[in-house]
C-alpha cells in the first residue's frame, strides 16, 4: 500500500513535473512564435520601406526625365522659332533688296494693251511664289481694274509676271487656258 502510495505519489509529481515542463515548452514556443511573428513584420516593413524608397526613387527618375524632355522640346521648339524669325527676316531682307533694286516697284510703263482711259498704266511686279498669294492676287486685281484690263488681258499679264515655282503651274495648262484667268488664278 506504501508502495503504491508512493508510486502515486510519483507519478503525480511526474505528472506535475511533466505539466509544468509542457506549460514551460508551451510559452518557450509561443514566445518564438511572437519573435518569429514580429521578425517576419519587422522584415515585411523593413522590406515595404525600401520598396516605398525604391518606387520614390523611380518617380524622381521619371519626373527628372520628364524635365529633361520637356526643356528639350522648348528649346527644339525656341530654336525652331528662332530659325523661322531668321527666315522671315532673310526673306524681309530679300524683298527691300528687291524693291531697292527696282525690280519689285510698280512703275508707269508703256500700255501692254490700248490705253482705255488715261495715259498711265501701272505695271505688276513679278511673282516669285516666295511672298503671299492672297497680297499679290489683290494688288494685282487693283492694278487690273486700274488699267480696265478685260480677264484676257488679266490672263496675258499674270502669266508673263510669274517666276521660278510660282510659274510651275504654267506648265499643267494647255496654251488656251493661258488666256483663260480664272483657270490660271
């Protein structure tokens, strides 16, 4: 009886010893499992900081980029600007070159065709294509109807005016059309 009381005895406090020891093993392992957790949320933030670094990094590049090709634009599009003042201005020079050489003025010259109304006739200057149509399709028309010139005349004249491209549509006209003004204007 002793001996099975004793062997109770034992075996309770093995129990007992066993229990604890589980209960001991049981926080050990919940105490890893809390470090393992909060190394695996520390290293998710570790790794989302630099992921957040990395894709501000990346929007700086392309906002730089951005720039880089924003201020070549501007300045393809000044240059660009620059170059066509440079030919408004050439082609400004052109016309005073020609115009102070006489070859642009509208002078009195003998009548191409009968006189219907006086004695002076104003003469078109030639039409190289390089000025604006519209300018010269209105002075010439003033100077037509200043002369009383009939749309033959208009036709005849207009024709012998016209220089180097502006006289390329000549050729898509056969020779009737040339006294035809208004196939030619």
């Amino acid at each position: 009886e002793k001996l099975k009381q004793h062997q109770y005895e034992a075996v309770v406090n093995l129990e007992e010893k066993l229990k604890h020891h589980q209960e001991d093993l049981e926080q050990k392992l919940k105490r890893h499992q809390d470090e393992a957790v909060a190394d695996l949320k520390s290293g998710q933030e570790l790794v989302m900081t630099r992921l957040e670094e990395q894709k501000q990094a990346v929007s700086q590049a392309l906002e730089d980029q951005d720039q880089r090709i924003s201020a070549i634009e501007t300045q393809d599009f000044e240059e660009q600007l620059h170059q066509a003042k440079d030919q408004v201005k050439e082609m400004i020079r052109e016309e005073l070159r020609e115009l102070s050489a006489g070859e642009r003025s509208l002078t009195a010259a003998a009548p191409a065709f009968p006189d219907r109304h006086s004695g002076v006739v104003a003469k078109p200057y030639p039409y190289n294509g390089k000025t604006s149509w519209d300018i010269y399709y209105m002075q010439f028309e003033n100077i037509a109807r200043m002369n009383n010139w009939s749309n033959e005349e208009k036709a005849c004249v207009l024709t012998s005016m016209l220089r180097d491209s502006a006289a390329a549509i000549l050729e898509n006209l056969c020779s009737s059309d040339l006294r035809d003004y208004d196939k030619i204007t």
